[in-house]
C-alpha cells in the first residue's frame, strides 16, 4: 500500500491486514460495496485493494451525487442561466459535468453567468448583494449537503430574499442501495456504509439492510485504517452468519444521526415520488423537493423549466457502473474517448467518480510502468 | 463538495447566534453553526464543516487526523479553496474591519500553504 508508511501507526495497519486475510474464507469470493463516492476515492489513492486478497472485490456505489444526476438535470438548470437576469450559481464539483449543449463552464463561456459558490449560504448572500438580479442555486448531493440548502432557505424565508431560488437535486442513500439490491443482477455480501451522509441520518435507517436482506453494513471512516477495520468487521459478521448494522465511525457518526439537520430537511424538504438516477432509472421516493411553503423559492416553480431527458451517449455504460456490474475500465469509452481531460459521463469528472478515481491512480500508474 | 474539513471555533458572533468564526489551518472564515445547536458549541471546541455549516464537533485528535487524512487523499488544497471561499472570498476583509487587531494580514488569502 503506497501510503502505508506516511501514515499514523502503520504496524497497526498491517496487522489489521493480517487480521482480514485470516478471517477471509479462502474459498469463498467476497464482494463488498462501499457506498459512499469518497470511499472509492480513498480506495484508489490508498491503494487499498493492494493489501486485500484476492478474493475480497471492492464494488463501487452510488454515492457520487454529481456522477448519479442523469444528463436532462444538467440542461435543465443551465436552461434557467439562459434566461436574462439570471446568476447560475453551483459547487465547482459541477462546472465541468457535460449537459447535452455543454457544461456550466461552457456556458460561462458563451457569456453566461454561471459562477462558482462553496457553500448555499454563499449564494444566498450573492442574492442579496444583487437584488436586481435572479440567483439560481443549483443544488446536488446527498444527506451531507441537503441540511445546508435546508438551513439557507429557512434563512432566506426569514429574510424574504425574493430573488433567490433553488434547484433541488438532493437525492437519499437508502433507496439507491435498496435498488441496488433489488437488482437481478448484483449480488453484494456486505455494506461500506456511508461516513458522512450517516452523520445526518444515523445508523438506524440501515437496520432494514441487515434484519430484510440478512446483509451486514459498517458505517466506516475514510482513513485507511477505517476502512480496513470496516472490512474486518463485516468479515468477522459473514464468518459468524449474522448482519448487523456497526458503526465503525463513532468519533463522528451519532446512531441517531444529527437532530438539527434532521429537522431543517423536514422542514423544508419533501419526497418526491420519482426520480431519474443515471445509469439507475427511476427510483421511487429516492429524491427532494421543496414544500409548497417554500415555492416561492423553488426554481421549478419560478421559471419555465423544459424537463428533458436525455439518453447518455450510446457507448458510454456510465450506468453499469455506477451500479457496480462494470469496472471503469471495462467501459468501451474508458481512458479513449472518455478522460478526465474531456469527460464524456460524470463519473470521469468528480473526484468521487470510480472512472476518475480508477483514472488518476490505477491507469496513469500502468501507463507508467 | 463533500469534504469534510476541520477547523476550530474562534469565536461565536454575538450579533448571530448560529455564526462563528472558525480558523481552518490559519484561515478564517465565517461558518454556520446551526447543524450543532443540540451541542452548545463553544469557542476552541473542533468541528467538521461541510459547505460552509458546520455538521459536527470532533475532538481536537480527530481534526488533525481529519487534516492528514484530507492530506493523504491530495484535496488538502481543494479544501483550502472551499474555506477561502466561503462568504465569497470576503469574510477576511469583513473581519478585519470588524476586529482589526484580531487578524493580521498574514491571514488573508493567500495564507501559506499548510503542507508542511
């Protein structure tokens, strides 16, 4: 592992490798999917899979939220930057995510302002700051970030900030998983559960994965001893034949999760029956809208919207690997049409992408050697 | 956009009770505590912020393997971008004109590099 030795208590790291190759079955394959896009890339960098055996297969998940938001999304809140007035405003993570007729930053090209924020909060201010001016935020992630479009919106009501609206494209983790497990043609030993989106929902929302399915899932840290803790924990569950959900990540995941955040979403946010995942198809009640309360807010009720769908391009199996039936690199784009430098599906853009991740450490490496 | 980066309570603003000033490895900005009101954060306590609301308090070992882990990973700097970021890029200057004394110039963008 090539950062073995960088880090904090490599002995420990190597007898907890130790550890994993004897709880390991030798006869048995273990696949287990880490659900969160951070994992993937912490995986990659590590160099993780170097000091598991073989037998043990990393499957990478859906927790990208750039890499899940299906392409018509995209247009569809880079068709309101069109419109005058109009201050686009998203994470840097979506700047260079191709929407049909181009990414936000192709857009910004073309004289649109399109402008980069770290935080809602920060877009809320720019709308105050312009009031003759509409500002868009164009909202993506999972639990880790929908608190904090929440909490802006709860601040912009209070403020009565009228130029300012939301494009809400917050998805939830446990439909995406139950999807993933409700498909023919996965098959998943056990859970790397998310870190950070856990320290929002907690750990009780995933009891239906171990006592439903009979499938263990550890909440798990993202520091290379984390995860082979992780590991060793959902080893020493398969061993014993049970499924138990186990919070590896206790320094920062409460198992009731955060009741603030928790709050702020109830009250702004709604389920939305359906909604598109790349690659995943509809899911029911896997996504967020905001309350009639807050429809002044809601950019899909302030402007004229097209609601597009549009098909990823023919070759690119974005899809399959998000779900986790392809590697990145058994895509026929892979590391040819599709790079990090001209990315044709998302997964090849965020950090959080398997196909970046897989890129930037595995490919360039073997193109090296 | 899902970093989670560590930074330690400053001071709690009085003028906003889910504000504070939080220092992230010499930087200083402006972060929402509302996430934590059931914890009565306090200034020198650590916490992890995620776009710009801090989302949990962390002991002060947690953040700097936090700092090292973001290190390991190659985002340190990406993380350092967000922080700077956040309220636009103005936060320092709102502060220095706020509380002269408190931050010199040595905190402003561009702070030195925390790689060492």
């Amino acid at each position: 592992m090539k950062y073995v030795d960088e880090f904090r208590d490599p002995e420990v790291i190597r007898k907890t490798a130790e550890e994993i190759r004897r709880l390991a079955d030798p006869d048995r394959h273990y696949r287990l999917m880490e659900v969160c896009g951070g994992h993937t890339h912490a995986i990659y960098r590590f160099g993780l899979k170097d000091v598991l055996p073989a037998n043990i297969e990393l499957v990478h998940g859906p927790g990208c939220p750039v890499c899940v938001l299906p392409m018509g999304r995209i247009d569809d809140g880079l068709s309101v930057a069109e419109q005058p007035d109009v201050i686009f405003t998203a994470f840097g993570d979506m700047m260079r995510v191709p929407g049909a007729k181009g990414s936000p930053l192709e857009y910004k090209a073309r004289g649109m302002d399109v402008r980069v924020v770290y935080s809602p909060a920060d877009a809320l201010k720019l709308a105050q700051k312009n009031p003759e001016k509409r500002v868009m935020f164009f909202a993506i992630g999972f639990e880790t970030t929908a608190p904090s479009t929440a909490l802006t919106l709860m601040q912009a009501k209070a403020l009565g900030v009228r130029n300012f609206t939301v494009f809400c494209n917050h998805v939830t983790i446990i439909p995406a998983i139950r999807a993933i497990l409700d498909s023919p043609d996965m098959r998943i030993d056990a859970f790397i559960g998310p870190g950070h989106v856990s320290t929002v929902i907690g750990c009780r929302p995933y009891e239906w994965i171990s006592k439903n399915e009979g499938k263990p899932i550890v909440v798990s840290g993202f520091e290379p001893l984390d995860m082979l803790q992780s590991i060793v924990m959902l080893l020493r569950q398969l061993r014993r034949g049970e499924a138990k959900v186990e919070n590896q990540y206790r320094r920062v995941v409460p198992w009731e999760g955060n009741r603030a955040a928790l709050r702020a979403m109830a009250e702004v946010f709604e389920l939305r029956p359906y909604f598109e995942w790349r690659g995943m198809g509809f899911i029911s009640q896997s996504a967020l809208r905001l309350r009639d309360s807050y429809a002044e807010w809601d950019a899909e009720r302030q402007f004229s919207i097209p609601g597009l769908r549009v098909t990823d391009p023919k070759a690119a199996q974005c899809g399959e690997v998000l779900k986790g039936v392809l590697k990145p690199a058994q895509c026929k784009l892979f590391g040819r049409e599709c790079t990090p430098e001209q990315p044709i599906g998302a997964l090849m853009v965020s950090s959080e992408g398997s196909c970046a991740a897989y890129y930037n450490y595995e490919h360039r490496k073997a193109a090296v050697a | 956009m899902c970093l989670a980066i560590p930074g330690k309570i400053v001071e709690l603003t009085p003028e906003s009770h889910h504000n504070a000033v939080v220092d992230v490895a010499g930087v200083r900005r402006r972060v929402d505590l509302s996430l934590l009101e059931f914890e009565a954060p306090q200034p020198g306590d650590w916490v992890l912020i995620h776009v710009g609301f801090a989302l949990s308090k962390i002991s002060e070992e947690d953040a700097l393997d936090q700092m090292r882990t973001l290190r390991l990973l190659g985002e340190e700097q990406a993380a350092m971008e967000e922080v700077r970021g956040y309220g636009l890029g103005e936060a320092a200057a709102d502060e220095r004109a706020r509380a002269p004394e408190a931050l010199g110039p040595s905190q402003s963008p561009p702070a030195k590099r925390g790689a060492a």
